[in-house]
C-alpha cells in the first residue's frame, strides 16, 4: 500500500513540474550550479595541495635539508667589499653529522654553481651539482641510461658528469649524449648517465610548459652532476663578484647543501634538534638553514583542509541561494494550487499526503539538479586541467557531500511550503479562486 501511495506521489509531481517545464528548468538550474561549483572548487584545491604536498614528498619525508644562508651582518658589507667572507656549511660539518649521530643513514654533501654548458655550437644554462656517488640514495632521480658517479670518479676526480632529460634535449636535440663531451669554464666532461626526476604524477603535464619558459627567460633548463672532488678542484671553492662601480665581493663557501637522512620518519624531528644544537656550537654566524620536509607536508595538508572549507563554503551559498530560489517557487506553487488542495483535503487527503506531494515535487527538483550538476562538475575540472594546465582531483568524497548538501538543500527549503500547504483551512481553499 505504501509503495503504491508513492508511486502515486511521485507520478502527480512529475506531472505537476512537467506542466511548468520553464520555471522548473529555472528553478533546478540554481541546484545545477550549486552542485557543479562545489565539486570544481573542491577538486581544483585538492588538485592544488597535491601537487604541492607531492613536490615536497619528492624532497624525501625523511630527510633533512641543512642549507648555506649568507649570514645577516654580512648582507650589507658597506666598504668592507675587498674582504673575503667565509661562511657556510664545511666539509667538517658532514663528518660530525655522520660521526655523531648514531641514527644518521645518509650524509650526502654537495655544491651548486651556475654556469654554461656548451656542446658545439650550443649552449645552455644549467646548475652544476658537485656530489657524492650515494646521491640518488635521498633524491628521487632515475638513471635512464648509463651510470651514475662512482667512488672511482670520486678517488680519481674525474671529469665525468651525469645529466639530466631537460639538457639532453636542449643541448644534444637528437645526438646521443653518453660518452659526449660538455664544456664547462674550459674544462670538458665525459657524459656516462642519463637521469630523469621520478614519479613526476600530476605535475608531469607542466613540466614540459616550464622547460619552455625557463628557457625564454634564461633560467636554468636542467641539472650536471659531477663528483664533488672534481668541482672542488676545478672550480676551488672561492667566488668573486663584482658590483656596480668599482666594488666587489669575495666569498668562500664550501658546501651550499648538506642532506641527512635519518632510519625513520619518528626519528627526524628529534635528529633536527640534535643538528641545529651541533650547528649552533660551531657556526657563530648564522649562515645556515634547515629544512625538514616531513613538517612542510603537515604543513601543506593542514592547509589543504582549510583550503577545501574555504573553498567548499563558498561554493556552498549558491547552493544555497538555489535552495531559496527553490523555497520561493514552491510557495507559488502553493497559492496557485490553494482549490487543489482544498479538494483534496475534501476527498478525504491527510495532511502527510499533502506534505508528501510538495515534499515530492521539491526533492525531484533537488534530485534532477544534483545528478546534472555532478556530471557538470566532473566537466569544469577537466576542462580546467585541459586548457588551464592545472591539476586538478575529483573525490569521491566531494561528489557525495555536493550531492548530499542538495538534497539536504530540497528538504529543508521544502518542508516549509509542505506544512504551509497540509495546514490549510479545507473550507477556505475551496472558496479560494
């Protein structure tokens, strides 16, 4: 009996908004925008936070970051530009990490220069990374082909150098690079590896755009890796750089980076107060920092849930706005229906299956509205990482909480002109023209 009082119910509802096709249109398409604006804001932060949660994850979660800062009371040397300051992480400082701390798996030291890489009558700029043959033990690079550094290399300083995807294509376009020359400052090295970064994931649709940008605007396209001992040599470990007029600076750094990769992501914040006690002890200047990437991903999902909420609630008040939009044309309904109903009530309705009846009319329109804006919504993010290259993820989660806030939308909205109709005076709606 109850299925066929519903199916009643739900067959004069639809036949009720198919009498007023233009104004029910209009009505769901508040529900339609709602739906499909919450689902986009969603996605497209969630989108967000991964690619930058995943960018710090490619750092190592449990590794810590110890980098040269010039140190503050030298920013502004004034006249002491013939001078030479030192500063900066020291070999020394990579043999206490690995001596002292007991839970310390990997201490990988390295320098970073800048220069220009010539291979016949091209040349690019690159970052030149002098490191260790254990490298790859904390960064995310894959040898594709080829080898990388070896202690051999390292002993014998060679003039090796393993590069990366980016300068393959820039500098050697279809050549082979292995056992090609690359010239540096003078000095050539024999390419023996590729690599490429590893599990690029969502970001992988922008690097190719990146490349491109940072070409046309000179930035460095791409790394050389050679061993530390080797740039030690060549290059020494002393920069000079001059300044407007006749001024200059002379500095000496040993290491610009020093890696530490502890046994267990429980253990890294402990080893990141040992490490800057240590530092503190014999680094007077404050000429260091220390990046834990493990707190830089906390950091990225708390933000990326207050993000969503943000995001979420703004998309939220269309829907609410539909919801009104919603409660407005159900209580025109209602007074244009008032004989309607009062017959009904004098053929022996209750109130519930006047309740019921508008109640109807109301969750099909949210109902309608919620299946056309998920699939609204799933289309916006696409097109935004189509043509805005911008990632973007569509949860599970965030389709049925945007359909849920629909329906939740429809019955709130809609009980009121519901009640409004059921407690009606049968008399007074029969009299009602």
């Amino acid at each position: 009996m109850f299925i066929f009082r519903l199916k009643r119910t739900v067959r004069l509802g639809i036949k009720s908004l198919w009498m007023h096709k233009l104004r029910s249109t209009l009505t769901t398409l508040g529900i339609i925008f709602g739906v499909s604006s919450v689902i986009a804001m969603l996605a497209i932060g969630e989108g967000a936070s991964r690619a930058a949660q995943e960018q710090i994850a490619r750092l190592g979660s449990r590794n810590i970051i110890i980098k040269t800062v010039p140190p503050p009371e030298d920013k502004d040397v004034g006249s002491q530009n013939e001078s030479m300051r030192v500063y900066g992480l020291t070999y020394l400082d990579a043999e206490r990490f690995r001596n002292s701390i007991t839970n310390v798996e990997v201490v990988v030291p390295s320098r970073h220069l800048v220069q220009q890489a010539w291979y016949r009558n091209r040349k690019v700029a690159i970052e030149v990374i002098g490191t260790v043959p254990w490298y790859p033990e904390i960064s995310p690079i894959q040898v594709r082909f080829g080898r990388f550094l070896s202690s051999i290399d390292m002993h014998h300083k060679q003039g090796v150098c393993v590069i990366d995807e980016n300068v393959v294509k820039e500098l050697f376009v279809f050549d082979d690079p292995l056992n090609k020359d690359v010239k540096l400052e003078g000095d050539y090295y024999r390419v023996v590896g590729v690599v490429s970064p590893a599990n690029l994931g969502e970001a992988a649709t922008a690097l190719e755009s990146d490349r491109s940008k940072a070409k046309s605007q000179g930035a460095n396209i791409g790394n050389i890796y050679i061993p530390l001992t080797t740039i030690k040599n060549r290059f020494g470990e002393i920069s000079i750089q001059f300044g407007g007029g006749s001024g200059r600076s002379v500095e000496r750094v040993e290491l610009q980076e020093i890696i530490v990769k502890v046994g267990g992501m429980d253990e890294v914040l402990p080893t990141r107060d040992i490490l800057e006690t240590l530092l503190s002890r014999f680094h007077k200047k404050n000429d260091y920092q220390i990046v834990v990437p493990l707190e830089l991903l906390k950091q990225a999902k708390q933000t990326q849930r207050l993000f969503s909420i943000v995001l979420g609630s703004i998309a939220a008040i269309s829907l609410l706005v539909g919801g009104i939009g919603i409660m407005n044309i159900m209580l025109a309904t209602v007074s244009e229906r008032t004989r309607e109903i009062g017959i009904r009530r004098a053929l022996g309705a209750r109130k519930r299956d006047i309740i019921m009846q508008f109640l109807s009319e109301t969750l099909l329109l949210t109902f309608l509205g919620g299946v056309l804006g998920i699939s609204l919504g799933s289309l916006v993010p696409f097109m935004v990482t189509r043509f805005g290259q911008m990632p973007t993820v569509i949860t599970g989660i965030s389709l049925v909480l945007a359909f849920g806030i629909s329906g939740a939308v429809g019955v709130i909205f809609g009980i009121y002109p519901a009640y409004r109709a059921a407690n009606m005076d049968p008399i007074e709606s029969l009299r009602h023209e």
